[in-house]
C-alpha cells in the first residue's frame, strides 16, 4: 500500500484503522496533508452519540423527530516532528520508500517511509499504532525515527485538537451526516506529563475526554481549541530515537469520572511501557485466532483478506453493554454509526461459533434498550410488543425515510433469531432466562399486532419492507413472513423450554410480561397459517404478493455507471420494477434451510438475474446459496468479491468505512457456504463443498466449551476436543475426538 | 358574525377574505389586535413564490430539492385612527354593535362596529373591502366614520408593512411552512399622493411592489421597513367623514415595469373613485351571477352557502396564464399556495359550466409548465412524457414526501379528463389545438411508460398511490387505472378528431410531438387491456390489488380527538389496514359513470363504511354517489357537511385558509350530484334527484353559448335559448326553448 493519490489514501484511512471495539481510529496521517488533498479524520467511541434534531418539509405522525449520531471526537493523532527545520511530510522531500500494513496477528498497523528531507538528511520513520484489547480506553501511537546520516535535534509537536475536518458527500444517503458540531469545548489541561481535552456533546448531554501522555518528558502549551506537547529529542546519524503517545478516550456513557480515569490510564500505560500493551494484545489475539482464524492452505491472498475481514468484525463489536456494532464499525462516520439488522444477522454468527462471550453480550444490548422499542412500538399504532428500530445508537428510531426504514419490520425477525440460533449453539438457557426469552417473546407479539388473516384463513404480513430495499412497501414479503413465522415457533417452544427447566421462573416471567395462553395460541396459530408466496409454474417463492406482476428491468439498457440504482433512480421507478438490490428470499433459505432443494435452486437462479448487488451484504448470500445448491464454482466468484470488498473498494465507498456485515459475510460465506454449516434444533448440520481452486480448507468453533476443528479437502475431517453430535449431509454422527468422511 | 374571541377571529380572517384570483388579503382588522391575540395576516399573489431548499435527513434520487411557496406579500391593511387621543379598536373602549358580511353579489366584505372609546365618544366605523375583478391589481379599503357625539379631529395613520406576522403549527403537514423570511425590501417611496414597497424575492429572482393612495392628500413619513401615510379630518357630531385607501399589487411575473404600474393604477383609482370600481365590480359580478347563481327556494340558508362557496371558487381562480388555483385559493397559506389534482377534478368543472373562457385558461396554465412536467418525467424514470407534478407554482414539483404526493400519477389523468370533459361540453376544437391535445398526449405517454402487462395479459398500473392518501404505493389502484383507461381512450380518439377537423395541422403536430402509430396502437392496447380490479364476491370494484387482505380498522374503538387519522397514526399503520381518507373507487365512478348500478351501489355502502372523509374532497363524492344511487337523504347529509364545511369549521383549520376544492365539491354535490349531471361522447346527461327538505332548486349552465336552466321541483324543467340534445333518465331529448317532465 505505497500509493499516495487521494483516493487511495481515503481507502486506506479506513482499511489500515485501528479499533478495538470501544474506541476507532481512521489511518489519517500524523503530521496531516498537503493541501488539496481531502482526508476524512476521524476517531470515534462505540455507542457514544450526539442528537440532531431531523427535519422534514412534508412530516407525519411518527416521524422520529431526532437521531443520534456517532460523534467524531477529539483528534489525538496529529504528531509533528521538524527535521533541521523541514517539518517530515509525505508531500515534500523525497520519499524513498513508503510502506503501510495492518499487523492483524500482532493486533496494530504500521507506517514506515524511508524519507530525504528538503536539505538532504536521510531517516526512517516508522510508526505504529495500537487500539488496545487489552485496555479499552488506551490507543498507542509509537514513532520510532532512525537516522541514516542525520545528527541533530528533532523538535515533535504532539496535538490533541478539538476541530475535526471532514468532508461529506451530501447526495449519498449511505455517507454519514456529520457536517453539524455535536460537541463544545469544556476545558483544556495538562498536568504530570499529561494533557487533556474535555468536551460536553451538544444535545445528547454526555462528555469525552481524551488524554495523551508520553514516554519523553514534554512542555505543554494550549490553543483555544487544541494543546501541544512539545520535546525536543536528540538523535545521530545510524541511530534511533523513540517517541510513543498514549492516548486515552473516556466517555461519560462509560465512565464515572471521565477526567480522573483518562489521565490515571495514560499515566498508567506510560509507566508500564508499550512492549506491556503489545505483548498483552498478542496475548488477546493469539486466543481470539485460536478460534477464529480460517486456513486456506493454498491461497494466502484468499487467507489474509479472510482474516483480515474478521480481524476487523473483533475490532468493531462492542464489548459492553452500551453498545452493538455499527455499519461501518468504528473505521469511518458512514450511515451516522448506527447500528442496523446487520449486527444480528450478518455479524453475530461469527461471534456465536468463535467467541460466545462477544455475542451474548452484543444480543444483550437488544435487552438493554428494549424499553425504546416499546415506544417505538406505541408510536406506531401497536397496542403492545416492541419494535426494533431500524437503526439507532441509544435504542430509539433514528429512520427517517421510514419506506427503507421503519418499515422493514423483518428486523424484529433478525434479533430473535440470532438470539434462538445463540440458544441452540451455546444451549446457554441463562441467557435466555436473563434477557433473551423477553427479547424474543416482546419482539414476537409485533406479529400479532401486525398481521392479519386473508378471506382464505392464510396470515398475512402487510405493508412492510424486507432486505431487499429495492421493492418497498408490499404485502407478504417471503423474507419477513418466513422469518416471523420461525420467530412465533420459537417464541412458543422457548417457553415450554423454560417452563421445562423451571416453572416458577417462568411463572413469574410470565407475569412480568404478561403472557396468557391465548396470546401464545394466537402465536402458534398464526405461525401455522403464515402466507409464504409461491409460484407453482416457476417453482420459487414470490419474494411478496405483487413481485411477479411487476415489470422487467431494463438491465440491457443500463450503463455500468448507473449503479448503484438508487443513486441514479427514483425510488418508485425502482420499486416498480423486477429488480433486486439483494435478494432477500434467498437470504430466507440459508437461514431457515427449510425449503426442497429444487425450488431452493429455482429461486436463486430467478432472483440471481434480477439482483444488482447494489447492497454489500448481498453477494455473501449468493455465494452461501450457490455453495448449498452445489454451483460451487459460482460459490466461489460470489465469495472472492466478499473478501476483496473492501480491500479493492469494489462498492467505491470504503473510504466512508468498512463494510462491517459483509466482513461478517465472508465468514459466513466461507462456513454457512462451502462448509454448510446450519444451527438447529438437534445441533450442528454440515454440508461442504469445496472450491476446485482450493485443495483443503479449515476452520474451528467453539462448540459448548469444545474447539472443534473442521478441515474439508477431499474429505471432511473433524477434530474435538472429546465428543459431539454432527449431523453431515443429513446423516447423523458420534464424533470422538476424529471423524473422516468423504465428501459428496 | 360578532365573536371576538380568538378563534372566530381567526376563521373570520378566512372566510371574510378577499380576493380577485389575482390577488388576495385575508380579513384581518385593519387597526390590529390586542396582546396575546394571534392572528395569521396575508395578502397573496396568485402564482407569485420564493423558492426555498428542502432538507431531506435521508435523501434519495429525484427527491425535489426546492419547492415554491406562495409570498406573504407587504401587508397594507393597516389603518388606525385616533379619537381624541384613544385608538380605535375592538378590544379597548366600548363595542356597542360589530357586524362582519361578506357581500357576494357586490362584491365587498364591510365590517361595521358602533364604538364608545374610552374618553366616552361615540362613533360608527364601516371598513369596506374590494378586491376588484375589473382591476386585479386593485384592492380598495373604503373606511367611513359616523360621528354620533364627537366633535373634533380624527387622525389616521395608514401603513405599508415589509413584515408580516404570522403563525403556523409545525405539526399539521397541511399548513403552509412560510416561517422562513422569503422577502427582503428594496426601496419605500412616496410621490404624488402615493407610497409604495417594492421588495425582492429572496431566491427566486422576483420582484413585488405595493402602493397606497388615497381620497385625501396625506403626509408620508418611511420607516426602516414600513411607510405610513398621515391625515387629520375634522368631524362634526351627527356627520361622516370618508377615508379611502386604494391599494394596488403588482409583480414582476405579470408586469413589465412593477413600479410604474403600481403607482399609475393607485393614482388612476384614485381619480376614478370608489363608487366607479363598486359599479364594475357590480357589473362584473351581474355577469357572473347571471350563469353561476344556484337557487333553493326553501332553504335560503343553504343557498347562501351554496353561492358563498361559488362566489370564492370565483375569487380565488387565476385569471391569466401564470396562475391557476391553490388549494386554499388567496385566503391562506395553507398547502403553500400550491396547485394541485384539485383544481382540475373539483374546481374546474364549475368554471367548464359557467364560465368557460376561465376554465379554459386554467386549463392552459398545464400547458404553460409542460415542460417542467416533462423534465420531472425523465426524473422519474421515464424515456418521454410529461408527469404532471403533485403540488407546484411554477411547474416544478414542490412535494417532497413522495407516498402521498409523486406516486399519485393519477394527476396525469385528473388534467386529461378536465380537459377532455371541457372539450366534450364546449366543443372548442380550437383548444385542443392550441394547447389541449398536446397535454393530453404528453401525460398518456406515461401510462405506457409506467405500466406493463402481468402474466395474464392484463395492463397494470404498480406502485402509485391513489386519491386516497389512506392507502399508499399500490398496485392496480382502480381509480387510477379506470381514470387512465380513460384518458388513454381519448388520446387516441381525440387525435382521430383532430385529423378529421385538419389533417395537415394535425400532422404537424405529430411531428412536433413525434406521435407513431405504433405508439397510439400501444395505448390503445393498454386501455382496452386495463385491469380493474374487481371482487364478485362483494359486487365491488377493489381499490387496488391488496385492498381486501387487509386489517379492518379497529373504528369503534378510536375516540374522535384521533381524527383526522393522519396526526394521530404512523402513515404505515394506516396503510395496512382498510380505511380511507376519501372514497376514490366512488370518485372515479362519479367521474366516469361507466359501471353497473349495482357495482355502483355495493361499492358505495363497502366503501363509506370504511371512509373517515378526514380529506375535505370527500363528502361531496359521497353525496354525488348517493345522489346517483337515488339514496337521497344520504345524499343530502353529505351535501349539507360540505357547503357548511368552512363556514362552520367543520375540519378545525379553516384558520389556514378555505377549502377551494370543497367549494368545487358543493357545487358538484348539486350539480352532478341532485341534478345527475354528466358530460359524456354525446353531451349532457341528467338524471336529477330532488331532497325531500326543498321543493324546488334551479342552477344555469353556458352550453355551448347558449344559457340554459334547470329547474328541479317535482318535474324537471328546462329552458334553453334556442336548441339543445339532452339526455335525461338515459333517454334522449331535444330541447326547443323547453322541456318538462317528471322527476323519476
């Protein structure tokens, strides 16, 4: 990654970020750019948000009336180091050699430029940086500087500014909205070799304060809006010198004393030195790839960009219980840091398999706002039940084009789900007890409020939007009304699964939510008579009532730079048409994997030639379908532009942020697609396949306290650390510590 | 009309307002008012705007991103009087008598108040308003002071004002949103007698000028942004003194040089006298009356109202080509003075019948932004055609919630029909030529475009949204497919008219409009293809394709304070269940009057049961419908809610302005509704009604030059001047002077 055109250093802004799932990053440079060149600078805190009111020329009842969004905090990278008077940057001088990489075993990313001053000195520069997993609050910028024929002193000036520039692209809905201020600046200070900024959100009624301490001793001095640190350090030619900032992020969501905890924490990591926090994030990531990480033994390429996509899904979730994981994790401000259906039905799986502990607790922060949704719910005209907002930080509604928002009621869905296939993976019935019954049934009683039955007795799902945002506003949506269904039936077995561990408990959950029988009667009765859309002559699903009587899409007639459409077409006209962003009955069977394989296959190639892609969490679907349907060769095309997404900015917008579901899509690409890997009610189901341009694959899952590992080459071979049950292209099997088969 | 209190003070404002179609002042006291009275003061220009930017949160393609609004224009209301010191006004001294009327046959509205001020004198104030239809620029205020037992000196002080105060409540989508400063002055003057305001638009690039003179030489005195004009009377006891303000409007959209017309017209009025203008509006207004004056013989209640209704139809209707009809005519700023489907469906039907020349240049106005209709086509989606826009001024579409505004293409066919209709009933062949056909054409051609045929062969219509707002992007909405197999129709036969009549001109215009033959073979096939949704279980037509899957609306349980249903419940909510804002199967029914009475009949009862009339387009079709299906007392109810719907208040927004369309609306409801009235291929039809609360009424038609009236008592009565072919009961007269049969 050498380049230095704008574009390219956008993209690595984003690709080369550093987050530890608390506190992002973006890879802005130091000692900042020439100009002319655009840089979207951004660091930001997992959940930490300012409201903005929302405005509409037209506004109905129902409107949210404001949004939270992710706040663009304190800026804690500038570091400014004059060489004989030039000030080190890329744009002047001669830079000899230029080298940037992410460092996902080792858990930072480096930087190192081999660079000629103006006057001619020669040096090194090689900077490191660190979002500690370790240590939440604390990120490390780590510059080493060696001289190759340079003696004299180096004068570094470290900022931490409170103005954050950033440009927005005002036409794309999926850019982030941050141009407003959504802070004030309460104070700045400096003491024991530490300074700080203190600042108190706008609207929201929160603070931050960012604190930088250092291994060198520094004078301070501060700005109206910024403080310096400034040393001045010694070096010779053939030597190095050593320059590391602490840096330390407290929030008021987070913490108590958000003064007191950033200096004690950046006074702290200056004490214990960085080799601690590099050798403790090794230690953090050695057990996290222990689990997660995936071989491919014969494409490195193939195994780096995998990994790397779920290098960045650990760096991006919440590790409490204030937050989730937003679109864009916390690599750039696109779509304001909401959380979306993503989380659960894209991300969580990763967690569920490698890590329970991540995903128990990211299911929790569903519990943990769920009171908004029982606004959410009243606001829009439900007697009862909770209803999940579309996307939000702190839990209420922050949609506001309700046609690809609020409407897609499908994410009441997501969240039980993700919760029922935690369930039965992890068979964790404390989880269900604590949070995740409520959750499911609170969610569950929205179908009732929602549905109705036709003249023919069938229960039918109105008015609604599903994934594919590219029709909007139909009756029956296969995805939503096959996913309500699963809900309904799990929302009644659960219970009897808690009323089987412990009836008392389960009485008294019953009276704190006041289920009665005949409400869970309804819910099964309305499961069994759920309308699932089918065409008999084409063998598919409908993806909703209307969909097969809609016109075709001129897709002959439509240049390469009319995509994505819903830059370039009215929604309407969109909608009117057969055409798909992402197709969202297919999405349904690899979920489910509860329909005949030939109208599995039927589906696909029908939706397959009406579906754009237009979303990034579509072609990870495609490639999972593929794989199950056998077309392992289209499996793998759809698979390999999953991987590459963000690192060859297919969608031309990873500069706004990662694409944090469709990370979580190459996982699932890899392990619900080629290995076919399905959670049921009897326990794991696997169907591999395997890419002719692959000879081997493996994996490992935590399955209930077991690492198991799966290889698939020729066979499949399963390895566990004493017994399970495996059920393997649908015949069941008693694996003691091995088990070889063939592969279909 | 003597209630003081705040809020008859403010639908006073309304319904005593006057206006000419070109210019319009609401009726707010010219003295003021009192602290802590609010009070929304106007004066309006028809067609005249500003532009301002709408904000979308989540922007998509081909989201309008302005919109026009109507300017609230310099106030010159203004006039206060001093009595010995004390001014006059309502709510200090001692109002003895006030009365407030509106004059619908000389055309002024006179308030007169018998005062005692404070200091004990006592007078009698008349203020008499005009707004001249001889003059459109010109509005007179006529003021004359009785003394009964002051001797003394009266000092007036009489205002141009650049700021206007108003209110608007943020929450009702349907008041107007002129919060924002859309004027910024640029010059006062005064010379001979006269002072004016001339003001720029703030983005639009007009311009607006507003000059006083008066029956007195007076003293000019200018503010930073308000000129006042001074005189001193002296008054006997027992005599009257007479002060009148002419005040003249005038635009750059209309008038070359603003400020020369303005001054020119107010010192020509003046010299002409008041008592000249009453005369022409006199005259004028004779004319009008003539052809338009509806007669109840029992009831003159109700036809006051009845006339009061035609009288504003009259005064708000636009009366050059810049400017057509807003929704709230020039006695508000409800809706933003925006045109929409309204006033070709409701407005112009009354205008088609009485004064032709009117309709005629409404219907012009269409053609006058054609081609804004057929840019915003090509916005849509759309490779040719001309989509009319939901809500504009200048053409451009202003609506930026696009559910219950763009994706109602009926509006397309609204302004066919109007001109088909008004072509069938002139026989103005010149019309179609001019403009006519044109329009016409372009706006079929999107019928092709946005239509295509499902599996069974059968044309649809997706994704649109109907008259009723209650449900929204639909499939095969039946009014809009019915109205569009309509419109369909007479493009191609209208064109077959127009070739016969001259083929040479007709070829041109072909060229002009590159019309093939296989795209008038399309069309043709569309409409005879056209699905029309239909249930043979319930003898209905469906309201679209989905219509009877849907929830009932819980209406027993939904208290009164939560209508009208749209401020109280998300749009989603009322979209998925069957309830309607206005019935519009039955309006197409109305409209086209092409179904079996039987369809008509169980339509009508399905329908109205389910109907909340929360839009005040809907009683009059109500009562048209059961006029039709001979349920008379019905019919009758209906009819009484929409002549009485401003002047009592009915929907609790008068304040923002009348209802013009409901105006239209009670028109109708007598005219097609009790007399049958329809315009079809082989001219009129009757099929009269008569309730049983009157005896008789009368109303006149302008057939084709031809005065005709017709007499409704137990028989039906027709006078024409010469000849006329009428259709009565479906069966076929010919009218020599006249004809009387009974009543059926």
């Amino acid at each position: 990654m050498k380049k230095l055109d704008n574009y390219s250093l956008l993209n690595q802004e984003t690709l080369l970020s550093t987050s530890n799932g608390y506190v992002g990053m973006r890879a802005n440079f130091e000692e900042g750019y020439k100009n002319g060149y655009t840089s979207i600078t951004g660091t930001y805190i997992n959940g930490f948000y300012d409201t903005s009111e929302i405005y509409y020329d037209e506004i109905c009842y129902g409107f949210p009336r404001s949004a939270q969004k992710m706040v663009n905090v304190h800026n804690a990278q500038g570091i400014y180091i004059y060489i004989d008077g030039d000030i080190f940057n890329v744009f002047d001088g001669n830079v000899i050699e230029i080298n940037r990489e992410l460092d996902i075993k080792n858990g930072y990313a480096i930087r190192k430029i081999r660079w000629q001053s103006p006057k001619g000195h020669d040096l090194e520069f090689t900077f490191k940086r660190m979002a500690s997993f370790a240590k939440l609050e604390l990120l490390t910028i780590d510059v080493k500087i060696k001289s190759i024929n340079y003696t004299g002193d180096i004068q570094i000036i470290s900022k931490i500014d409170f103005t954050v520039d950033s440009f927005l692209n005002v036409d794309d809905p999926r850019a982030g909205n941050d141009s407003e201020a959504m802070l004030q600046l309460r104070s700045v200070k400096s003491r024991d070799n530490t300074h700080m900024l203190i600042s108190d959100t706008i609207n929201s009624n929160l603070c931050v304060a960012t604190c930088c301490s250092y291994n060198v001793p520094m004078d301070f001095k501060h700005g109206e809006t910024s403080t310096n640190a400034k040393c001045i350090l010694h070096i010779n030619a053939d030597e190095s010198v050593h320059f590391i900032k602490y840096i330390t992020y407290t929030d008021s969501i987070h913490h108590k004393n958000i003064e007191n905890t950033a200096i004690q924490i950046a006074k702290q990591s200056a004490l214990e030195g960085i080799n601690f926090y590099y050798d403790e994030q090794k230690k953090y990531l050695d057990k996290f790839w222990q689990y997660a990480y995936i071989e491919v033994n014969d494409d490195k390429n193939v195994e780096y960009a995998l990994n790397y996509n779920l290098y960045q899904l650990l760096s991006s979730a919440g590790k409490d219980k204030y937050s989730s994981i937003g679109a864009k994790g916390l690599s750039g401000g696109g779509y304001d840091g909401h959380y979306f259906w993503d989380t659960e039905i894209y991300m969580i799986p990763f967690f569920t398999l490698t890590m329970p502990e991540v995903a128990r607790n990211l299911l929790k922060f569903r519990y943990q706002v769920l009171n908004a949704a029982k606004d959410r719910s009243k606001e829009m005209g439900h007697k009862t039940g909770a209803k999940i907002p579309w996307r939000t930080i702190s839990g209420s509604e922050c949609s506001s084009y309700y046609a690809a928002g609020s409407a897609q009621y499908h994410i009441n869905a997501d969240i039980a789900y993700a919760i029922i296939q935690y369930y039965l993976f992890t068979k964790d019935i404390d989880m269900l007890k604590e949070f995740g019954y409520e959750v499911i049934y609170e969610t569950a009683r929205i179908w009732l409020e929602v549905g109705n039955y036709n003249l023919k007795g069938q229960y039918c799902i109105n008015t609604v939007t599903g994934p594919d945002e590219y029709t909007a506003i139909v009756n029956n949506n296969y995805y939503t009304n096959s996913l309500a269904k699963y809900h309904l039936e799990w929302a009644v077995k659960l219970g009897d699964v808690l009323k089987d561990d412990d009836r008392k408990a389960f009485n008294s959950l019953c009276q704190k939510l006041v289920i009665v029988k005949d409400e869970i009667n309804e819910m099964q009765k309305a499961a069994q008579n759920m309308l699932l859309p089918f065409d008999d002559k084409l063998n598919i699903h409908m993806q909703d009532d209307s969909f097969l009587n809609k016109k075709e899409w001129d897709f002959e007639n439509t240049p390469k730079d009319k995509y994505p459409l819903l830059l370039h077409y009215h929604p309407l006209h969109i909608y009117r048409h057969k055409v798909l962003k992402q197709a969202d009955t297919i999405l349904s069977y690899v979920l489910l994997d509860n329909v005949r394989e030939d109208v599995m296959k039927d589906s696909y190639y029908y939706y397959k030639q009406r579906t754009t892609h237009d979303s990034s969490l579509s072609p990870c679907v495609h490639s999972m379908m593929a794989s199950r349907i056998r077309s392992t060769h289209e499996a793998y095309d759809y698979f390999m532009s999953t991987i590459r997404l963000d690192l060859d900015d297919i969608n031309r917008n990873t500069k706004d942020g990662l694409h944090i579901a469709n990370a979580g899509g190459a996982y699932m690409a890899m392990v619900y697609g080629f290995a076919g890997l399905r959670i049921k009610e009897d326990g794991i189901y696997l169907r591999p396949v395997k890419p002719n341009e692959w000879n081997s694959y493996s994996f490992k899952i935590n399955y209930q306290g077991q690492l198991v590992k799966i290889t698939v080459d020729k066979a499949i071979t399963i390895h566990c650390e004493k017994q399970i049950e495996i059920t393997i292209y649908d015949k069941r099997y008693v694996v003691k510590k091995k088990l070889h088969i063939n592969l279909v």
